[in-house]
C-alpha cells in the first residue's frame, strides 16, 4: 500500500511539472508573438495566454499577460479603425478586466494586474460607452486600480499610471470630472518622458480643454515628430483647430 501511495505521489509531482512547464513554454512562445507589436501577431498570442492559463489558472505572470493582449488587441483595432472596432473594445476590454481581477487576487502587490484592469475597463468603456460603464459601477474600481498601480510604481510602462489617471480624470462625464487634477498628473508624466508622443497629445487635449491653447501648442507641434502614426493624426488634428 505505501508502495503504491509513493508510487501516486510521484505521479502527481511528474505530472504537475509538465503542466508548469507546458504554462512556462507557451508563455514563452506568446511572448514572442506579442512582443512583435503588430496587431496580427498580438491576437495570435491571445490563444497561447488563453492555453496558459487553462493549463495554471494559478499563475500571476499568465493571467496578467493574458489580460495584457487582450485590451492590446482591442487597443490596436481602436487606433487602426478597424471594422467593427468598438464590438472589440467590449469583448476583448471585458475578457481584459476578468484576468487582470484574478491576477490581482493572486498577488495584488504586483502592479500588473491593477494596471491592467484599469486600462483594460477604459478600453471596455470605449467600446460600450463611458455612460454604460459607469452604469456597471466601472469607475471605483478601475480609479482604484489605477492609484494602486500608481502608489506601486508610477514610472511602470513608461509612466503609465500617471498618465492612465490623468486621462480617468479628464474623460469622466459632468460632474465627475476633474479637469484640474487630471492636469497635476499629466503635468508631472510629462516632466518624466517630454517626448512620448502619446502623453504629449493626451496632455495637450487637456490643455485646450481648460482654454490653456498656447500652452498645447508646442507638445501638438513636438508630437508631429513622433513614431507613431496614430497620435501624429490626432496632433495633426487638433492643430489644424487650434
């Protein structure tokens, strides 16, 4: 009998590194298809992460990185206008929200699942609308996901919580929005990264917003200079309306 015992132990131990490892290799491949940038090769990874997953629902690193590629994806289709782009903001942006909320139970120190969920909601707002989301009672989970991650590391993702809670403040609807306080945030991710195209255009909208075009104009005029297309139209944009 403690033969055979021994002999199950064993078993469960062989058979609990092959799915660790069969986690730790698909997260792997998923990586390399993610980290490639391109829509297409971030919705390849969805699957691996997925696969992941199933094969550990206990690991931190492979539902934040699931929840990652998700709202990427969504982001990326947003940014391209690609058919249907909004439908994917509320799939993915959703699907996004529900493996960043069990990275944060499982190790909710670690920033990553609170920064997620927290872009991952605004990305689902995208999709539904502001008004909806904050209707399925949105905005105290995702303002408190994004000030964990900001007391975590404010400098995670270039800035990325800086900037997450400037952007909150500024796109919640009368009388929840918070123009003054979105622009401390944003004013204090700009002094870290000048240059991040994106965080230019995002500040400098505010900026107009509060009647501050002189101000805005330089970071439109320093995005036109950036790598990225998408905010390059947008400065191009708003300077066109200045």
């Amino acid at each position: 009998m403690k033969k055979y015992l021994l002999f199950l132990f064993v078993l469960l131990i062989i058979g609990s590194f092959s799915i660790f490892s069969f986690a730790n290799d698909t997260i792997t491949k998923a990586d390399e298809l993610f980290n490639r940038g391109d829509i297409d090769s971030i919705f390849e990874s969805i699957p691996l992460y997925v696969s992941a997953v199933e094969a550990n629902p206990e690991s931190y690193e492979a539902n934040w990185k699931c929840a990652r590629a998700h709202r990427e994806y969504a982001d990326h289709a947003l940014e391209g206008e690609v058919e249907g782009w909004e439908d994917l903001c509320k799939e993915y942006g959703k699907k996004g929200m529900e493996y960043a909320e069990k990275a944060k139970e499982l190790e909710p120190e670690r920033i990553e699942g609170h920064y997620y969920f927290g872009l991952s909601a605004g990305t689902y707002s995208d999709g539904v609308s502001i008004l909806k989301a904050l209707k399925e009672g949105l905005k105290g989970s995702t303002q408190d996901a994004f000030y964990k991650a900001y007391d975590i590391d404010k400098m995670y993702d270039i800035g990325g919580p800086m900037l997450a809670i400037g952007r909150f403040w500024h796109k919640l609807p009368f009388p929840l929005r918070n123009k003054k306080r979105a622009e401390k945030y944003f004013e204090e991710r700009h002094e870290y990264f000048p240059d991040d195209p994106e965080g230019l255009v995002l500040y400098a909208e505010l900026l107009i917003d509060r009647g501050k075009k002189k101000e805005a104009k330089p970071l439109l005029e320093k995005a036109l200079l950036g790598d990225e297309p998408y905010f390059r139209k947008l400065a191009n944009e708003m300077l066109e309306d200045l």
